[in-house]
C-alpha cells in the first residue's frame, strides 16, 4: 500500500532563512505528488505538483525516485508562509485518490 | 460557483443520530471525493464518484457510512448511528478529470462534533 510520511510535525525559522519539508513516500509504480497547503483559516489548496516542474510562491520541488523523496524547498521564509503543509501522492495503482502525509506546520518567526 | 461548496460548516449532534453532510462541486468536475481529517489520524480518503462508473468506496471505515452522487454533481455523505469517533472535518474536493496527475480542489470542510 501507498505510504506519504513527513517526519517534522513543527517546523520553526526565521524569516529570510532557509527551509525544507521533507517528504518521503512509498509507492509501487508511477507516482503523482503534490504539495498541499492550508493557510490559517482558509481552506486547503494546491501549492504545486511535481509534474507540473514549476515554482510557487517562492517554492520548488523535486521528485527524486532514487531516494523516494519529494522535498520542499524555499530559499528564504517569509511571514506569510506559515501554514500547514501536506505532502500527497496519487497513482493509477492507487486508484487515482489522494494519501495524504501526517502535515508539518511551518512557523516562520520575524 | 467559485469554488467547492459544503453544508453545514458545522455540525454538532448527539451519539446514535444519523447527519447527511452535502457538497457542490466545481461546475464542469467530473471528480469528486470525500475525505476526513481527524486528529491523530490525519487526513483520509473515504469514497470518490468519477461520471457515471460505480463509486470507489475502499477507504470508508464502516456500513455506518454511505454516499451518492446525484445527476453528477452534488454529492451527500450520510453517516448512520453517529459515535464519538466520528467527529473529525469532513472535506469534499472535486477535479475537472479523473486522473492521477488532476489538482483537486477542496472545500472548507464541515466539523462534526458529536456528544
């Protein structure tokens, strides 16, 4: 069965430094992953997907099937980036649905 | 509409009662899915409708629980005989295809607290 685990439930930093979520996800065939954002109040959202090879908002992604990872990077924090993040994955042999990781909740300090 | 809409945002209902929570897609999405975020338990998929194919009913967690899709589009979930493990945040989220690689796109959700 398909597995999404993010090991950081809190990640804590300061404005303009560096941040990573990490992903790690488990997976027999091709995988789709996705990164998933809720905003304080708001309701969840796409933030990116990896097929789509883009940046949002300042974050990138990369799938790495090597080390089965799908890590998100932004190079400097900014305030507004506090939010929950989810790391997902979909798959034909998953019947096309979402698995969702357990969320890291980002707080970015002034 | 502009987004997923879903009724009742919140819910709140006595042990044993049955409660239908609904949820209006994006106009034109062939997909819709339900899911449920709990504490301690995360977000999990339930059931998702594509066209007119029989629903994918793998992740619901027992009989207690059911749902239809009417006329492709506005989707009803019921849960029957309501216990205290069912309160969570039930969302709805729907995409234009089916497929894996399609963005869904999600409701507020609605909270279900059950005395």
């Amino acid at each position: 069965a398909q597995r999404v685990t993010q090991p950081e439930k809190l990640l804590s930093v300061f404005k303009g430094a560096p941040v990573e979520l990490k992903c790690n996800y488990s997976y027999s065939g091709s995988p789709e992953l996705f990164w998933y954002v809720q905003y304080s109040r708001q309701r969840l959202q796409l933030l990116l997907r990896h097929i789509s090879r883009e940046s949002i908002k300042g974050f990138t992604a990369d799938l790495n099937k090597g080390e089965t990872s799908f890590h998100l990077k932004k190079p400097f924090a900014q305030e507004e980036d506090s939010a929950m993040y989810y790391c997902a994955l979909s798959g034909i042999a998953a019947g096309n649905k979402l698995t969702f990781g357990g969320g890291t909740r980002v707080l970015v300090k002034p | 509409g502009a987004g997923v809409s879903q009724s009742p945002s919140n819910k709140v209902t006595e042990k044993g009662k049955d409660v239908e929570l609904r949820c209006d897609p994006i106009s034109g999405h062939t997909a819709l899915y339900w899911y449920r975020q709990s504490l301690g338990q995360g977000l999990e998929f339930l059931i998702y409708f594509q066209g007119n194919s029989a629903p994918d009913k793998s992740g619901l967690p027992s009989d207690r629980f059911s749902a239809e899709r009417t006329g492709g589009s506005v989707s009803t979930l019921t849960i029957q005989r309501t216990q205290q493990e069912d309160s969570a945040v039930y969302l709805c989220a729907s995409s234009p295809a089916w497929g894996a690689n399609q963005p869904q796109h999600f409701g507020d959700g609605t909270r279900l607290s059950i005395l």
